[in-house]
C-alpha cells in the first residue's frame, strides 16, 4: 500500500527524480517557460511553487538593499541558501530573488506561480506534452 507517499516516481528513482527536479526548476527560471511531459509538468509545479515562494517571503527586504537590518540580512541568507538546494545555477538564482520573486510579491498570491498549458502529443511516444510557463515573465515569441 502507498499511504502517505506523495508524489509521481516516473520509473526513476529518488536521487535521479532531485536531479530531473532541480534541472527543471533552474531551466524555468531561467528560461521563463518550458516545454515538457504533462506528468512531469504536474509535478514540477509543486517544486517550482515552493522554491518561487522563498523569493516572494524576502522580496520586501532585499528591496531594501543595504539598509536591511542584520536580522533581514539573515532571513536573506537563508531563504537563498534553501532556494540554492533546487536551483543550480547562479543566473537562475539571481532572477528568482531580482525579478521572480518581487514580480509575485507584487501581486500578493500565495501560491499558483506557475501555470501549465497543454501543448501537442509528442510523435515518437505519443507522450502528452505541456509548457509550464511562469505568468507575467514568459518570454516574447
């Protein structure tokens, strides 16, 4: 029985599905939209939802910028080095806590920063395919 066993395993096991997360993750913020399976698609918006938001918690203090207090300069610290542990690269980083994350606070959600739209049954395995997107910021076509 699954009890309490959240989440899609995808035919990969746990080290392997971080790795695909994290890679995703980075590629979204990077990027702003990506193209990928439904499945996984679904999935990554829980992981993306979750690294968006400790962006947004730190988005009023690092506007502050060096008159931040030391006790702010802490909260900072910490949110990028849990955002750290999914995103991969430094540009990505960046773009959470300079764009993502001011961008969100703005809008005062509390979650739902991603959208998913689907897209085209993929030719060679007939697999569904989906753009998650992250709204407001998708790049121009």
């Amino acid at each position: 029985m699954r009890h309490g066993n959240s989440g899609r395993r995808l035919g990969r096991n746990s080290s392997h599905r971080d790795a695909l997360w994290a890679n995703l993750v980075t590629s979204l913020f990077t990027y702003g939209r990506i193209e990928t399976t439904e499945a996984k698609a679904k999935e990554l918006r829980k992981h993306a939802d979750d690294t968006i938001s400790w962006g947004v918690s730190v988005s009023s203090l690092v506007a502050k910028g060096d008159k931040a207090s030391a006790a702010d300069k802490v909260k900072i610290v910490h949110a990028h080095r849990m955002a750290r542990k999914v995103v991969k690269t430094k540009g990505a980083l960046e773009r959470l806590f300079k764009e993502i994350g001011p961008h969100f606070a703005e809008s005062k959600k509390t979650g739902g920063y991603t959208r998913i739209i689907k897209s085209k049954i993929r030719k060679g395995d007939a697999a569904s395919m989906a753009l998650v997107v992250l709204p407001g910021l998708e790049p121009e076509l």
